[in-house]
C-alpha cells in the first residue's frame, strides 16, 4: 500500500474534544475525527473556500481533498445524530512552516490586503479595507 502522503495544516483545532451535556462520558462511544479532516472543515465550512485552492492550500488534489471534507461531514453529522463524544487527533499531516499570513481580494473594489498569522478572524468574515464590502475572497 501507497504510504498517506502528509497533509498540510496552517492551524490546529482550538478546542481537541467535545462531549454531549449531562451524559457520562464513559457512557458514550467516541468518534476520532483526525487534525487534517478538522482542516478540510476549517477550509471549506469556515473560510468558504472553493475545494480547488482549499485543496491546493493542504497539498492535495481536488478528489482527495474532497474525500477528506465527506469524511469528516459524516463523522461529524454521526456525533451530533448519535450523541457520541467527539476527538480530535492523529492523522497524516504537517504543520505549515512559512509565516502563514493570507492574502485576500476585493471582490468588489479589487483590492489586494494581507492579514498576518493569528489575526483577522474569519475570511468570509472580512471587510475591505479599502471600501468597506464584506466581499474577501482570499488568494491564498
Ligand atoms: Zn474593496
């Protein structure tokens, strides 16, 4: 078998588990959802992205990157339905070394900014600075 080539990560979930209220949680089956499914979640639910650049952003092709968002949209759709608790670890990944700023466009004045690592929150969140229009699509 072809070993899993590592996937890259810009960030790590914040949060590594999560459990149903008032239910012991021994008493619960625990899913395992891994750091690069979180990040195809991050990419694709958080962000917005188009799965073609969220692909390219985690060293992917569009099918494999596709693969991992479907998986972890069931794991995820099973914890909720079925009340388990939820993991978050392990995977076949790599941290991203490079200082992880992201660049976005205007899409309404095309204006290009930059936002450093850690800040800004979210993309689809993201107002121009130029012109004020909540309309970021980010470049990468
Ligand atoms: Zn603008």
């Amino acid at each position: 078998m072809r070993p899993i080539k590592d996937r890259h990560v810009e960030q790590l979930p914040p949060v590594g588990q999560f459990k149903p209220v008032g239910v012991p949680i021994f008493a619960v089956d625990e899913m395992v959802v891994s750091i690069e499914e979180m990040e195809a979640i991050r990419l694709a639910d958080v962000e917005g992205l188009d799965q073609g650049p969220a692909a390219e952003l985690m060293g992917v092709s569009r099918p494999t990157f596709h693969r991992i968002l479907e998986k972890a949209h069931l794991k995820i759709g099973r914890f909720l339905w079925e009340g388990r608790t939820l993991r978050i670890e392990g995977g076949n990944y790599r941290m991203k070394c490079c200082n992880g700023s992201r660049q976005f466009r205007c899409g309404t004045c095309g204006h290009e900014w930059e936002v450093p690592a850690g800040q800004g929150g979210r993309g689809c969140q993201l107002l121009c600075p130029q012109c004020g229009a909540q309309a970021a699509v980010r470049l990468r």
